[in-house]
C-alpha cells in the first residue's frame, strides 16, 4: 500500500519562511482539495444513493471514525436535527473514545480495534443501517475492524480515506478514496485530508437531505426554530413562499405550527 499521507512535504525548511511564504504555500496546497474531490464525485454519487435509500426505507447513517476526520464528522451530524429538522438519531457518529469526549482528542484510542464494533452494537446496528468508516490513513483499527464486522452481518459498508488499495477500502462497499497528496506539514492529516473531508461530509448531508425532501427551492423550510435569527429567516421564508405580506401574521403562522413546511401545508 503507497501511504501519501506519510510522504514528505513538498516544501522544505519551513522555519526559515516568512509568515508571507507560509499563507501563500498553505493556500497552494488547499486549492488542490477540491480538485481531488472532484475526481471521486462518481464514487461519492454512487455512495449518496445508497445513504438515501436506506434513510428513506427507516435506517440510519452513520459515520464511523477517529482523529481529525472523526471528529469532523461530529460537526456535521449535529447539525442536521436544527438546520433540516431531522431526528439526532437519523444520522449518528461513533467516536474513538467517545462522542461525549471529543474535544480530548484521544488519539490512542483509535488502535482499539474492538471499541468501533462495540459500539455500533450499543446502538442496535443492524442491515437496515449504512456505515461510512472515516480514516485518512486507511488502516486505523478502530474503523477497519468495525467495517470488517459490519460486512460479516450484511451491513452496508462505505470509507472515505486519503490512500489508495487501503484495509478499509477492502471493507468498504462503496470506497471513496480522495488522495490529497502529500501534507504541508508531512504526516499532518488535519490539513488537507481533513478539508477533503469536512467538504465530502458537507455534500454527502446536504445532497441527503435536499433528496429526503427537507428543502424547498434553495430554503431551509424545516429549520428549527431555536433562537431569534433563525425565526426571522423563517418568517421571511414563509413570507417569500405564500405570498404573505404581513410580517406578523407570518410569525404567528409559523409559531402556531412550528415550521416553515408545516405552515405551509396548513396553508
């Protein structure tokens, strides 16, 4: 297996640069992640289909992983309940160390190759389920052991790493493998591995979502209402697509039912 992750930098003597030469390096480097997830949209697509099929029939998604990625994947997660109005348990992530641990960053966690497995057994993992393993390296025990399993149990089975022929993509139903190349700081995964990811899940969620039908137009019509910001956008949503003038008629439509969509139907 050619690990890239692990291979030096392309640019050398970095303690010798001037803050100028550093941004101006570092920003070559991160033009390139859109480039390389360009290449594995087919591989992404293929992937999407699958999470929206088994959304769609009651299952549930979830991203497994450790380091950069996994945590990245948190942030996505939690997102989704606010912004699309979802159930927390629609799309879920299992963490090295714990969820409840994230900001610990215990990396050595991610050598236990029993933890994954568990833990999607905690929470009644089943073939209904699609699971997306998350390991720039590719080999981190924690996510191919868990992949592994899931395939013995006929669980859909998906990875997204940064190396090509890797253990997890051999688990993996559908491999998503985006080599980002060598990093800026040679080995430091957090760079541009984990912008490829944060980018993937961003379009993995929001393409799911908008297919679940959790967008109107371009709009959050299912948004939750949880603070004030959020209510005015909603109200002006509402407003922009029923063609109501009144500003606090709207609000109190919207209050009443609780959601743009929800006011919408009652309309």
């Amino acid at each position: 297996m050619t690990r890239i992750t692990e291979q030096p930098s392309l640019y050398r003597d970095l303690e010798k640069k001037s803050i100028e030469e550093l941004t101006a390096s570092i920003n070559t480097e991160d033009k390139k992640v859109a480039l390389a997830v360009e290449k594995v949209l087919p591989e992404l697509n293929a992937l999407i289909h699958a999470v929206v099929n088994k959304l769609k029939a009651g299952g549930r998604l979830f991203y497994l992983g450790a380091g950069s990625g996994g945590r990245l994947s948190v942030l996505d997660a939690i997102e989704l309940p606010t912004t699309y109005g979802v159930s927390p348990d629609m799309v879920q992530v299992v963490l090295a160390g714990g969820v409840e641990h994230l900001v610990e960053a215990l990396e050595d966690k991610e050598d236990n190759a029993d933890e994954g497995w568990e833990q999607l057994l905690q929470r009644n993992i089943s073939p209904a389920d699609i699971v997306i393993g998350i390991t720039a390296s590719g080999s981190t025990p924690f996510v191919v052991e868990a992949l592994r399993q899931c395939r013995l149990h006929q669980i859909t089975t998906a990875c997204i790493t940064s190396n090509p022929e890797t253990a997890v993509a051999s688990h993996a139903d559908y491999p998503v493998e985006v080599i980002t190349g060598p990093e800026f700081i040679s080995g430091s995964t957090r760079m541009k591995c984990a912008t490829a990811q944060k980018m993937i899940f961003d379009i993995i969620s929001t393409t799911t979502m908008i297919q679940l039908g959790r967008v109107k137009d371009n709009r959050m019509v299912h948004v939750k209402l949880i603070n004030v910001k959020i209510t005015d956008r909603a109200v002006k949503i509402l407003m922009e697509q029923s063609g109501i003038t009144d500003y606090e008629l709207a609000k109190t439509i919207l209050l009443q039912h609780g959601s743009v969509q929800a006011a919408l139907d009652s309309l």
